[in-house]
C-alpha cells in the first residue's frame, strides 16, 4: 500500500537550481531519507527504499556523498576491535 503526498514549490526554485520536477523530489526523497536515516528512524533499508534506491544502489550513493554507512563511536570501535582480536587469538 502506498500514500501519495503532494507539495507546491515556486518554479522559480526549480529554475534556480537548474532541475526538472523530477530531480528535484528524487533529491527531495534521497536527502529526507538521510535526514531519517542519520536520526536513526529508520533502517538502512527502509531509507534505501524512502529514496527509491535497493540497499546497495543508496550505500553507493551514500559513499558518492561521503557520508559513513556506519557510524560508531570510539568507544564501539574500540570493542568490536577487542572482541575481533580475541575471537581470532582463538583460531
């Protein structure tokens, strides 16, 4: 099931950023599905379909943009490292 919604924007916007309607709401989807995504509310995977993208067409458009696919902190890093290093000292 899916909803449509619809927003008026002033063609002026359009022109001034030199795109067609339809770039303009794909970058409208892809750029509020990062918005989501960074915020945590929802999955890589939901986000990837917001934007209209599979899984692996959004984390290749989300390298093009720089953006981390994975986002941890030091301290994240730190024990996923720890644990790495204590599984393969075992092998």
């Amino acid at each position: 099931m899916q909803t449509e919604i619809a927003f008026s924007i002033d063609n002026s916007i359009l022109l001034s950023l030199k795109v067609d309607k339809e770039e303009f709401v794909r970058d409208a989807l892809f750029q509020y599905s990062l918005f989501l995504y960074r915020k945590g509310k929802v999955s890589l995977g939901k986000a990837a379909q917001l934007a209209g993208h599979d899984k692996i067409e959004y984390i290749w458009k989300l390298q093009l943009e720089k953006e981390p696919i994975f986002d941890y902190d030091d301290n994240e890093m730190n024990e996923m490292i720890s644990t790495a290093k204590s599984i393969s000292s075992k092998l």
